[in-house]
C-alpha cells in the first residue's frame, strides 16, 4: 500500500529518527518534514497528506491543538514521550499513539495497524442523494463534526488556511481552502471573489459592484463577475 505522509516534531533527532525507521518498513512517500505546527498546517495547504505523524508537546501549537484543525480524511499517528493524552488523542481521527522513544519493532506494528485501516475505509461509491435529504452537509470544527442545512449557510468566507461559514445564528472556522469547498457545492452557491462564496437565494441586493446578504456587504470581484451577472438576469423581471 502506497501512502502520503509527512513527520511533524520539534526535536531533529525524533524526526530522522522516525524517518529512517518508516524507510526500512514501508514503501510510503515521505511529503516533507515539519518542526511545528504552523508548518504543517502551511504544508498541508500544498500537498495532499493521507497520513501525519504527529509529536504533543510542541511550542506555540500542541499537537492537540493541530489534531483539532486537520481535515477528516488525514490520519493521525501521536509520537509522544507522554503517556497522559493517550485517551484524548483518540477523540481525533487517530490510529495509533506511538510513546518515546520508539523501536523498529513498534513502528512495524504501527504500519500493519495504519494499513489495515486505510485498507478497511477504501471507498464504496455511495449511491447518489436527491432530493431535500441530501440538503446537508457535516462540518468539522475543532473536536465537532456538526450537521449543517445547506439552506441556512449564508456565505464561506476564505482566511488563509481557514474558511469561515456563517450561517444566520453561528459562525464555524473549518479546515479547508475555499476551492476544495466550490468544487463541492453547486447552485445556489457561486463563487462571487478570491475569499467568498455565497447563497445566491439569500442576496437581498446588489449594488455598486457590491452583494449585500442581510448587512454583509460583499464584493464582486472582476473574474466572477460575468457569470454572476448572468445568473441575476436569468431571474430578472
């Protein structure tokens, strides 16, 4: 089995130690080598990761703290010289929780435990909703996974690494880059600039090259302007 993956740790000697060990047992691609989490997450913003290993105890950002920003489908495998955050570790999408110092012997017990894993969520195409009960979709925000109506999203706001969703009653900071969230959504939903995508049905005016969705004064950006433009004059009286 071939996996992405990439080492993030603050101590050198734990990273190459972890890197040599993973190249005696596995064929898996090495994606990179990262001292803290705000490389990770800057990392993660370019490469397609399946798989982190991920050290606790790091400055600035935990490896708590990161578990809690990563998205669903990237597992998790805690590197630690603690055993105190065994049982929080597995609150995120983890597979194995490896303790200082480690062994060749533990790694390979660890690699047949990732595989097994992945093997066991190989996707099944699902057969296609229609329909009102497909009007959903479910975030993860922090440590919650929350079920969110389609119809109550008022707009995605890109922040860096972040998209904000905002909703009439909560805002959720998630994940993920605001492109991956376009490819995922069709109308009402159009991209109207670089940081935002809105609720078309939920527009109460436009003007002066601005949407206003209740007093959200958004901008309409020269690139998607034609195409917004468009889709207002097919509903135009």
């Amino acid at each position: 089995m071939s996996l992405k993956y990439i080492i993030v740790d603050d101590e050198p000697n734990a990273v190459n130690l972890l890197e040599v060990l993973l190249g005696q047992v596995t064929d898996w691609q090495l994606l990179g080598k990262c001292y803290n989490g705000i490389e990770a997450l800057e990392m993660l913003k370019h490469h397609k990761a399946d798989l982190i290993f991920l050290d606790i105890n790091m400055p600035h950002l935990t490896g708590i703290e990161l578990a809690g920003l990563l998205p669903p489908e990237i597992k998790i495998v805690f590197t630690t010289a603690y055993s105190d955050y065994a049982a929080e570790s597995y609150t995120f999408q983890t597979i194995d929780y490896l303790l200082k110092p480690i062994t060749l012997k533990r790694v390979l017990a660890a690699k047949q435990k990732i595989e097994a894993a992945f093997a066991k969520a190989m996707p099944i195409a699902p057969k296609q909703e229609t329909g009102p009960e497909a009007n959903y979709f479910f975030v993860k925000s922090g440590k919650t996974i929350r079920n969110i109506l389609l119809d109550d999203v008022l707009y995605f706001e890109g922040e860096k690494e972040y998209v904000r969703l905002v909703t009439p009653t909560e805002q959720l900071l998630i994940y993920r880059r605001l492109k991956d969230i376009e490819e995922q959504l069709s109308q009402p939903f159009m991209r109207v600039h670089h940081s935002y995508i809105v609720n078309t049905r939920l527009i109460t005016k436009v003007q002066d090259n601005h949407i206003y969705i209740g007093d959200k004064q958004i901008p309409i950006s020269t690139k998607f302007r034609d195409d917004f433009m468009a889709l207002i004059k097919k509903r135009m009286f």
